[in-house]
C-alpha cells in the first residue's frame, strides 16, 4: 500500500490557494518527500501529511520554486525534535545547490546526508530499517534546464502463497511467513525451498513523479505501467508549444500522449503556471489523449493497493506496511 | 494616510491558518515590509497587499521565520519584472546573514542594496523619489538573541495654514502650496515667510513593530505616542515568564504594559507560539494593561489617518499621497 498526497500544484512562485508542486509518499509507515519549495511544511500541514518524518526529500532539480523550502522545513524538524537522519538526493551539483540551504538552516540535531541517486535506485529498506520489504526508490534524467532528474518509487509485490503445497510438504504454519521471504524452511521430509510454494514475483505498485521536464523518453520509460504518475503541466497553450518545451516545459497535452504511451493507470497534472488559471478548463487537452487524466490538486490523495486478483493464493500479512503516519 | 497589512501571526513554524509574522506598511503608493519568513509572500497575496513592489525590506533580525522567505520574494520580484532597486535593511551582521540568500535567490534583474539602518532613520523620499514628504523609517535595538532591532516608521504633518492670513497678504492661491511645502511666495506687499502662514508641524502619524524581543525600554520609548505597535506576544502563560524573557520574548501581559506605559494608541499582538492555540483567550491578560489590546490576524489590516480636527485651518491636499496601490 502506498499513500500519496500531492502537496501543491504551482509553478515557479505560491499563490494564495496553489502551493508550490511537492509530493509526499508514505509507504508503511515511512516517507519521502519529492520536492520542497517555499510553503511545502505549510502545505503538508495544510493536507494533513506531515513531511516532518520523512526519511528522503527527492529533489528533482535545484531551481528554487523547488527548493526554497528546505532551510524551512530543516528548522521545524529540528525544532519538533527530529533526531533520525535525513537523505537529500538530487541531480548533478547536489553539494554545490545544498550549501546555501545548509547555511542557512544551521545546525540540526539530526544528520543530513546529500547522495546521489545510486544506478539501479536506492533499496529503501537496506539504507533505512523499517521501510517494507521490496520499496526501492529510482532517478531518471529528464529534460529540463539544467541538470534534472524524475523518480519512481516501487514497492514490489512477493508471489503468491500456495498453502496447500506448504500444508502437503508438511511445513509448520508458522515457518510460511521465512518461506514468503524467501528463505527456506524446515517440511515434514526435509528443507523446503520458497520456489516450491511461492509463486513467481506478481505485479507491485510503481509511482512516477516526473519533476520539471520537456516530454522525454526517458520518463515514458520509467513511467511503463505505473499506478500513478504526477506530471508536470506548465502550459496548456498548444501555440507555444515550441516555446514551452524549449523551456523545458510540458503541455497538458503532452503529458496527457506520455500518459498513454507508457501505459500507466492514473495521470495527476501538475505544475500549472501562474497563467493557467483554472487547470481543469484545459483537461480535455490532456483527456484527448490520456481520458482518465485528472487536474491534480493542492491536498489530493490517493492511496495505491496491490490488485485483489489473489484467487488461488493468499497473501500474508506483511510486518510494517501498516500504513501512513 | 498610512495603510498597514498584518501578514502574519506565526512564531518559529508557518501554521496552516497563521503565517510567519510580518507587516507590509504602505504610504502614498510606496511600501515597506517588515521582516520576511517562509511564506510571506504568500499571505501577502492572500491579504491582497503584495509585497513585491516595495522599496525597502526592512529586517528585525536573522532568524529563520522572519528571513527564509527572502529567496523566494526576491525571485518572484525578479519573475514578475521589477526594476526598482530594493533596499533590504537589518541589524549588525547583515551582509553576512544575507550571503547564503542572494545566493539562494541568484541573478535579479534589480539591484539589491544591503544597508543598515542611519542613526537618526531613513529620509524615505530623499533616498526613493515619490516617496510623501516627511516619511521617516527608523530603528531602535531590541533585546532578542543576537543583533535585534525594531521599527518605526512617521509620517510628519505640516503646519496649520491659515488662507485668511494668505489672502490678506496677497499671495495667490496657486502660490499657497508652495508656502506649505516651506518656500516663500510673492504677496502684494513683498515676499512672505512661510512662518507668516503655516502654523508649527502637527501631529502626525507613527507606527511601531516591534520584531523579537524580551520587554525593553527602548521599545517603550520608540513606540511613545504610536497610533499602532504591533508588538511580539510569544507566549500567555505567566507561570514561564522568566524563562521566555530570557529566551528574548514577551508575553501577552508585558505587551500590554508597555503599550500602555508608551501611550500608544492601538496595540496589535502577533508573533504567537504554536502552543498558544486561540490568541483571543489570552487577549484579557493585555487588555489588563492596555483595554484597547487587540490580537492581531493574518490579514488585519488598519487605516492611519491624521486627526480630523482642522478647525480655523484648512490642510491643502497633498501630492504624492494617493493612497496604498
């Protein structure tokens, strides 16, 4: 189960009602916040999803509608008395755009790491005990001024469990659960292997958060299948198309023809200009393309569960996917 | 005329319905702002009294909840096309408490002139042209922790003119502005002094913020006679006053005595706590001291005018003092 609320839904500088374009995550109990510009702990507070606890604020670039939160949220950790350390990720030149945001935060009774994205992604569970098994958090290079990256975050899905087998090969109820995680267990005729009563890995959950970017392959790929991905809309106007993607920017449209060409289940728009006045008047761009688009909105949540589909099988309750703080 | 807009209420942490406390004060067209935390301005357009066109930003300290929203105004300003140059001004340490955010908010198209304060106040229409006549901003140190001051900012009024006199001695009306402004003008007779016409400066109009600080006597003294102090009122709670004044904040009580030992004629509270839930139960713990005490909100917003009582004279309209834009 993943939970996502999206924090604000504006570009380049707050309005009243429209808070700078920030996501947070919260995957069994556990969170990481994507983006953090001016006003993201208000709007967090506002949406009742507190960033204050998360583990990794993913940055998706350094400009400041996406990053002028950061002393902010820094002091109030530290002010309600944060103590776990903190990763802060981001593309090329992390150390170089965090030095100012370091200084001016001050100190923090908390540790504050700055890493890069490893290839392949970061084993959430393996960096932070506690977080479920399977999560794993990803960085994508998108097209954007300067350097920028997008991110996905997967929670991956064990096979299913086939209790009759187990039952037959004389494993004791309580061993089924090591099975599961892929360790072997001790049957009535000897040690029995995961393969003979797990399945194989069945579909999880995949998250997408594109960041700043002109349309670019490279999200369409991480994108491939995704439950939900939030995708940055600047502009709606298709006759300045040229423009907009020069500048590093998406239509509606085209965030609506990446959509559909990577296949995902749900599209949340985002990161509308000051001049898209109300976004919801230029979803049909986007729906043209993608018809289960949705304008996203400052608060909006979601939370993403594996499919029912378990006939045959049975999942196991898993230890500490016990939802969002 | 003097319009003052409360943009917030907030000590340490922006809260969903309360920003970080600052003011923006505007005067024939012209502005000022006073201090400058996460979200300011963001509550400047919610309060409708936008920021972005003021001529000087003045700081009552470095602290995080009254500076960290510098980056992100100073980039909107930028975005949004100024070209005025913008005075920000502070206590001791301010070129080095502004590095880390000029750095932050990068290239501006406008010029950014880091000054402290002269002793005697700001001339405010010899150093910005425009600005109304006799518009005077000062600052007095305060007693927080670190390099502290507050703010006062007068509106000097000129003195009684007397038409009949002017008529008597010859002076044509069109001349009589210019007897006003403190030149001699040509009567029937020969030259006349302004003293022949103008009666001795009135009282004008004064506002008093008073940034972070424990109770002091420079605050009394420089908000003498204000017709408003928005004054710091961190905590109610009585039993802890020893350790909140040395932590270099007032209580609701002591905001209340001093306003009422200065003679002010409004006081505004602001800069609460987080642990103070609803200011207007407290208000009776000023209203003790000073009965006309009123708890500031986001968004209070207040007209200064000069006293009616024009009696025998008349005031000639002044240029220049069209009213806040």
């Amino acid at each position: 189960m993943i939970d996502i609320t999206l924090l604000g839904t504006a570009a380049l500088m707050p309005l009243p009602d429209r808070a700078l374009t920030a996501a947070l995550l919260s995957c069994g109990g556990h969170g990481i916040l994507f983006d953090c510009g001016e006003g993201t702990q208000t709007a967090g507070r506002r949406a009742r999803a507190n960033p204050l606890g998360v583990d990794v604020i993913a940055l998706t670039h350094y400009h400041g509608d996406h990053t002028f939160g950061l002393p902010g949220l820094l002091q109030t950790m530290h002010a309600m008395g944060r103590q776990a350390p903190l990763l802060i990720t981001g593309p090329a030149g992390l150390r170089e755009a965090m030095a100012p945001i370091l200084a001016l935060a001050g100190h923090t009774d908390f540790s504050v790491a700055l890493e890069p994205m490893p290839e392949g992604g970061l084993d959430l569970p393996e960096r932070f005990p506690g977080w479920p098994a399977r999560t794993r958090l990803a960085a994508f290079p998108t097209a954007h001024r300067g350097p920028s990256q997008g991110y996905t975050f997967t929670l991956g899905r064990e096979g299913r469990f086939d209790p009759d087998r187990a039952r037959a090969l004389g494993v004791p109820q309580g061993l089924w659960r090591r099975l599961q995680a892929g360790e072997t267990a001790e049957g009535t005729s000897g040690p029995v292997a995961p393969s003979e009563v797990v399945g194989p890995p069945r579909r999880g959950l995949k998250f997408v958060f594109s960041g700043d970017t002109r349309p670019c392959p490279a999200l369409v790929e991480a994108a491939r299948g995704a439950d939900l991905m939030i995708c940055e809309a600047t502009f709606a106007d298709e006759g300045v198309a040229e423009a907009i993607n020069r500048h590093g920017h998406t239509l509606f449209s085209q965030a609506g023809a990446m959509a559909a060409e990577a296949g995902v289940q749900r599209l949340w728009l985002a990161h509308f200009s000051q001049a898209v006045g109300d976004p919801a008047e230029h979803l049909p761009l986007a729906r043209a393309h993608f018809p289960a688009a949705e304008c996203g909105e400052d608060g909006k949540r979601i939370t993403l569960r594996f499919d029912a589909g378990s006939a045959g099988g049975e999942d196991l309750p898993r230890a500490g996917t016990a939802g969002p703080r």
